[in-house]
C-alpha cells in the first residue's frame, strides 16, 4: 500500500546538517542584500506580457480524462456493495489515482504547463456537459474567498495523514462521491465557476502553483507565453489567500515532521493517537501562521504603520506559494517517483478483481530510478529555490507598496524565509 509519506531519517547526510543551514541561510541574506542594491523598481507588478499563441484541442479531452478518473474512484466502492471477492495483494487504482497523480502530479505539471486542471476538473466537465450552473453568484468568491478552501485542505490533509484508512479504496470512493454530491449542490445553488473557486480545494490550490508558470491560457482558448511568476503578483487577493498558502505548508510541514525523531522527541509521542496527530496538525499550521502574521506585522510597522498586518499578509501571500510547491515537491518527490509507478499495474486491474486488462497487473515498483544521495540534492534544491524566488517575490511586492521602505520593511520577512527554509532542511533531515 501507498502513502509512506515521510521521507524517512537521514543520520548519513552528505552534508552536515549545521553547514546546510548555515549555507542556506547565507545564500538566502546573500541574495536579499544583492536585490537591495541591483533590484531598485518592482518588475513583476505589471502582470502577465503574453506572447505568441497555439490553439489546443484540449478541453473536452482532458475534461473526459477527469470524469473517468473520477468515475474509477467512485467505482472502488462497486466491489464492496456488491460483495464481489478482491485479491488484496493488487493494487487498486483509487489511492493512486487520489494521493499520487490527482494531489501531486497534477498542480506539478500545473507549475510548468499552467492551469490545465481547469479543463482536468471533472465536476466542471460534468456541469458543462448538464447545464448545470449556468447562472452565477460573482460577488460571493470576494465576499467569502479561500476560507472554505483552507478548512477543507485542513479536512483532507487530516484524512491522508491522520485517519489509518486514507489509502482503503472504498472509504476513498464513498469521500469522492460524498464530495461530488457536495460539489453539485453548490453548482445549481450558486453557479459552477462561483461554487469550484468557493468550495472545492483543488481549483484554488492548483490556480496558484500554476501561476509560477510561464504559460497561460487567452478567453479563447490559446496557450501563450506570459514569463515565469509574472501571474503571481497579480492574482486576486481573495480573503483568506494568506491562510490557505500558509496551510499548504503548514500540512507537508507535518507531514514530514512527524516521521521525524527530533519532533517526536520534542512532541513526546503525542501523534501516536489520532487525537494527538489532530491537535499537532492544527498546531503547526496555527504556529506557522503566528508566524508569518508576525513577519507582516514588523513589515507594517517598519514601513512607517501606514499599513495594516491583515493587508500586508494579504499583499504578500504570493511569494510564499513558491515556498508551499517547493514544500511539496521536495518532500513527495519520492512518493511521485516510486509510488506513482504502481498507476502502471493498477490501471489494468482497477478493482482489484484479479483482471489484466493491458498486461501490466503484475508489474512492480522499479526503485533502481536514481540515488539516494542524487534524491537528497535535489530535494534541497527544491527548498532553498523556492526560498529564494519567495525573496525575489517579497522584494518586489516590498518595492511597490513599501517605496523607500522597501528594504527595511523586508528584514522580518526575511527571517520568515530563513526560518522556513531552516524547517524545511531540518525535516529533510529526519
């Protein structure tokens, strides 16, 4: 069974771990007094420059792909109600398909392609197709914003790392067809592009890592370049943005932390039970927004207290979703890797119903791919790069907002990111 998630304990860094972060954070203050001197006007303020254009076919195609995905998911729960024999050495599709390819690989590719879950979407592929929702509620995404959302990524971070059964196929397509159902209330009641960028935690989720891209999507359907993070800085600060971005990390923060031995030792067995595992989980979430609530509060009053912490947190949550992806990306990279190869078996044997449909039921996981130390490397990459494209992002926003301030306004933030990236070394290190 998949979900492992933990990176697993390091005692034989390549590194030591005090020269890493010494490193880290070096680099990171290196790279903050260098944008203080040559990075002197905002250059990413200005939004997306498209360029060129290629009409993709696309829509239909993947909105199929996502309703089948969906229609596969759902069905694990044909087997049960229906008493049929399952061999529970196969591995179903549905853990796969949800954990791996849905949770991860999807907002991954999204930060490279753009925001093709759009069209991936299958509840938005079932609403086109019925009519369903066609009448929209456009002030409420502003009204309500990402506060839903981020309950709900609290909600499904709590099922995949807390509750013992996340990966049991049947609970799985019962949670799918529960959140279907939910999803399609919302749609008729207030409309279909309102109640996804309201209710479900994937649009918004993969709205936002895929505004690192460099591709975008016109009205009409073509994708055009528009430049690395130019569409970051300028997506919509929907109420509650920061706390969503913040608990983006805060969720694969602990889930790294917990399968580490010094936050075991410091939480003194706490996560053995799950109400202990649910209590940590809010409390990393909750301290890792004190934190970044403190960062923007001393950027307030640094920049002369013409502002409030509640806008600047707002102002600034973009540059922190580079740091959530590099989170991600580091810590299931892995997962990915390894696991994600059983989607090769399971789609030939999707209920576990002892079938072949394609000749690869039998086919194992191949961990021979790359290195353990080649995986350690780029794992730290991926954090201290995304640290330091957050730095980039805070420098920028700090110039338009802050003026002359900008770079005083900055010296908590860059503590934040310090800290962050200090974090993210030290789970790395189990």
């Amino acid at each position: 069974m998949i979900l492992a998630h933990a990176i697993g304990g390091r005692t034989d860094l390549p590194i030591p771990l005090s020269i890493l972060l010494t490193s880290a954070a070096v680099v990171l203050i290196v790279t903050f007094l260098g944008l203080s001197v040559v990075w002197s006007r905002p250059r990413f303020q200005d939004g997306p420059r498209y360029e060129g254009g290629i009409a993709l076919p696309t829509r239909w195609l993947l909105g199929a792909i996502g309703v089948l995905a969906l229609a596969l998911v759902i069905g694990q729960t044909v087997p049960v109600l229906f008493g049929l024999e399952t061999d529970p050495l196969r591995a179903t599709i549905a853990p796969v398909m949800v954990w791996v390819v849905f949770w991860l690989v999807v907002p991954f590719l999204g930060a490279v392609w753009g925001d093709w879950y759009t069209d991936l979407n299958p509840w938005r592929a079932l609403a086109r197709v019925t009519g369903l929702g066609v009448r929209e509620r456009i002030g409420l995404p502003m009204t309500v914003g990402l506060w839903p959302v981020t309950v709900t990524l609290v909600v499904l971070a709590w099922f995949e790392l807390v509750y013992s059964s996340s990966g049991d196929p049947f609970l799985l397509g019962v949670a799918a067809a529960v959140y279907t159902i939910w999803l399609i209330g919302w749609m008729a009641a207030i409309g279909r592009e309102t109640a996804l960028g309201v209710f479900d935690v994937f649009t918004p989720y993969n709205r936002l890592i895929s505004a690192i891209s460099p591709l975008g999507r016109r009205p009409d359907g073509r994708v055009v370049w528009r430049g690395w993070l130019r569409s970051l800085p300028v997506i919509p600060e929907w109420p509650g943005l920061w706390a969503f971005v913040v608990t983006m990390i805060g969720t694969v923060s602990f889930d790294g932390a917990s399968g580490a031995a010094w936050f075991v030792t410091i939480t003194g067995g706490l996560g053995d039970s799950k109400a202990g595992a649910t209590f940590l989980l809010v409390a990393v979430i909750v301290v890792l927004m004190l934190g970044y609530l403190l960062a923007c509060w001393a950027a307030a009053r640094s920049a002369g207290g013409a502002w409030r912490t509640g806008e600047v947190a707002q102002r600034f949550a973009h540059s922190l979703v580079p740091i959530g992806l590099a989170y991600a990306v580091s810590h299931y990279f892995t997962l990915v890797l390894f696991e994600g190869q059983q989607i090769l078996a399971a789609i030939s044997d999707p209920f576990g119903l002892g079938w072949d449909l394609f000749g690869t039921a039998d086919r194992r996981v191949v961990f021979l791919l790359t290195s353990s130390t080649t995986i350690w490397l780029l794992q730290v990459g991926f954090i201290v790069m995304g640290h330091l494209v957050g730095v980039v992002l805070a420098h920028d926003r700090a110039l338009l907002d802050f003026g002359p301030h900008a770079a005083r306004s900055q010296y908590a933030m860059l503590g934040l990111m310090i800290a962050l990236t200090s974090l993210g070394l030290l789970i790395l290190s189990g």
